[in-house]
DNA sequence: TTGACATGCAACCCTGTGGTTGCTTATCGT
DNA sequence: ACGATAAGCAACCACAGGGTTGCATGTCAA
C-alpha cells in the first residue's frame, strides 16, 4: 500500500477545513507554503520567524501541520530525514461555493 | 452619526470572518439564512431546532448572531421588537482568493 | 560509529469560547 | 393597563485547543 499521491483527499471533512482556518498561525502558513511549495518543516518555521515575526516553537508548528494534513490542506511526504510539505487548495475550492450562488 | 446602512462592512477583520465560520451551528444558520432571509432569531431558532435538529437554546443562537455580526456576515435591524437578521456574503467573496490563483 | 541535525511524541498549562440558567427590559395586542 | 411575547444581559461551567517543555526516535555526514 504506496502512497500513490492520486488519492484526492475525498471524504474530506468540512469541519476539519473551516477549523483549520480559524486559526491565524495556520493561515500564515498556508500563505507561505502556497506561495512557495516544497518546504521542510525546519525551513516553514524559519520562514514564519523571519518574514511574519512570528514568535513560536517548531512543536507548535507541527500540531498545526498536523491539522491542516487532516484536513487536507497541506500534504507531506518524508524524504530522508526531512519532512517536504505541499500545499492543496482542493479542499478551499470545494467549500466556497457553500453561500455563493 | 445614524447607521446609513451604505458602510459597506468596510474595516472588515478577516479574522473574525474565519472564526465565525468555525463553528458548525453558525454555518448552519448561514445556510439557513442565506437560504432565507429577513428572519426574526426567534424564527431563526424554531427552524434550527425543527429542520436541522439543533439542540440549542435561545441565547446560545443569540451569541452566535452577535460573532457573526462582529464578521459581517449578517446585519440585523431592529423592527419593533423584533430583531430582522439579513444574510450578507461581501466577507466571504474577500476572503476566498486568498489562496486560490 | 558517533555526533549533529530534523522530526516525533507526551504530558502539562492556561485561555477562549460554546453552552447553560436566571433575570431584566422592551414592545405588542387586547 | 396588563399579560404575553421577543429579545437583552450577566454570571457561571466545562471542555477544546494553542502553546510550552522535555525527551525519544531516526537519519545523515564525517
């Protein structure tokens, strides 16, 4: 059973999406990965420091990756000993359309 | 200074718009509204309750309107003593090409 | 093989917030 | 005027979740 990288996230959870937004860090985030794929945790992390002042741990920054691969929203595959995140915006487009007609 | 209703919901504060939509019975009231609207909370909470299933008191729903509000996604508009809740989706368009490209 | 580096995991703390109950205020119909 | 109805307000409770610290695991380079 290989990762095939095709699996489309599909049950994907509303609620998993619309909590993982909710928060400002993750947003943040998924501003940086989105703009630049292909980065490591390590790398996402300084990022966030630097270019936002963002003031916090890497333990932190792993519960929230954590939460946005739940909900789909960012992918991960281990190379080595490095963690490579992408980002997806699939589950975005699938709930936008919920009040806009 | 008289509420002109033309404010167009201007300094809008993304994040409230994000948390706002975080929680599972404000997006039901969302679509109940959207679907809706100019309904009274009191209309609002009987319709929770009998089509959605709801269990929720008054005040509860009352708080979630006074969040959504603060967002923008709904204005209300005192008539007499009822309180007329308005759908409104300008947040939601600014908020969703965020990500999207 | 060994040390450095990137990550994983678990326990803990504290604030935010969704929910409740109880009471007050205000408006309407009769 | 008075009771009924719609809503507002405040205090309280319980739990989820964002953050931390500390340590374990795993991988790479020399």
């Amino acid at each position: 059973m290989q990762p095939c990288g095709c699996l489309s996230y599909a049950p994907m959870d509303q609620d998993l999406v619309f909590k993982a937004l909710a928060d400002p860090t993750r947003r943040l985030m998924l501003d940086e990965l989105s703009e630049r794929n292909e980065q490591t945790l390590y790398e996402l992390t300084a990022r966030l420091i630097m270019r936002h002042e963002v003031a916090i741990s890497r333990q932190a920054l792993a519960k929230h990756i954590d939460l946005l691969e739940r909900a789909g929203l960012v992918s991960s595959e281990k190379h080595g000993k490095y963690r490579m995140l992408v980002f997806n915006d699939e589950p975005l487009t699938d709930i936008m359309d919920r009040w806009l007609k």
